[in-house]
C-alpha cells in the first residue's frame, strides 16, 4: 500500500501516521504541542487526534432518554477541545486535511484497551499520550493508562509527554 505521504513497513504499521490520544487534561494539551513542536515543520506526517469515552454500563441510567443526554455532553465537550487541539496541529504545520479527528464511544474495560484496539486498527506507527498526572495511590488501585500503553502496545513507538 503506498499513498503519495505514506507507506507501509514490513510490520504493516503505516509510516509517520501518528495517533495522539487525548481528553481534555492539560497533559493531554502538552501532547499536541509537542507533536506540533516536534514533528509540525516536517511533510509527510498523518495525524489522528483520538479521543476515547467510555460508556457506562446501561444500570448507571435511569433511562435511555438520560443516556442519550450523557453521551450528548460529553461528545459536545470533545469536539470543542478536539477543535482546539486540531488548530494547534493547524498553526504548527500540519496540512488540514492531514489531520484525522476521532471521538469514539466505546464499551470497554479501560482507554488503554481501546487505545491500543484503534492503534492496531488504524496501524499508526506512533501512539503519543499525555501522562495523567494521577498519584501512585491511584494508580495503584486504578492502574495507569500511559502505563498499561507503554507495556501493551506491539509494533510502534509510544511517547509519553509529561
């Protein structure tokens, strides 16, 4: 498979397609200005901007109609900072239509799983993450996404930024 910016290896990951995993943290933020920073002077780069919520199981509502309402506010808020992420991606460099946004709703048991899942999908080469900042109590009982991508993720490169 060859495009005129991308091409694959022999793993199959696609060459310079990089996926930023976000949310709306300030760690999350710093992750787009260092690909901004670091890759956005370069051509050739695809981008995916991917932004992963979990859907509670359907006993947290009280109904469909109060599920429907959740899942609304929160892809409203996504597409706001994804927009904002995607013109820091603009202004640093990247061709628009080289840019990929993504908001998925997904029923999993961690973001980290589905991170990974869409890494494996999309065969990007590269996964950038923001480390979330929690403490190690928490990441103790709760365990850490950046952590469990770093450990998980097969065939690309993982960049946490802190």
């Amino acid at each position: 498979m060859t495009t005129d910016h991308t091409k694959c290896d022999i793993t199959g990951m696609v060459e310079r397609h990089i996926m930023i995993a976000v949310d709306s943290s300030d760690n999350a933020r710093r992750a787009v200005l260092f690909v901004g920073d670091f890759f956005g002077c370069y051509e050739g780069f695809q981008l995916t901007l991917l932004h992963i919520i979990l859907e509670p199981e359907a006993t947290f509502f009280s109904d469909n109609e109060a599920r429907q309402q959740w899942l609304s506010e929160k892809q409203t808020d996504a597409r706001k900072f994804m927009e904002d992420y995607r013109h820091i991606l603009v202004d640093a460099g990247f061709p628009d239509d080289r840019i990929n946004v993504r908001i998925d709703t997904m029923r999993a048991s961690s973001v980290a799983d589905c991170i990974i899942r869409e890494q494996e999908e999309m065969k990007c080469c590269t996964i950038v993450i923001g480390r979330r900042g929690i403490s190690k109590k928490e990441e103790f009982i709760f365990g850490s996404t950046s952590n469990r991508i770093i450990h998980e993720a097969k065939k690309c490169a993982v960049l946490v930024i802190e």
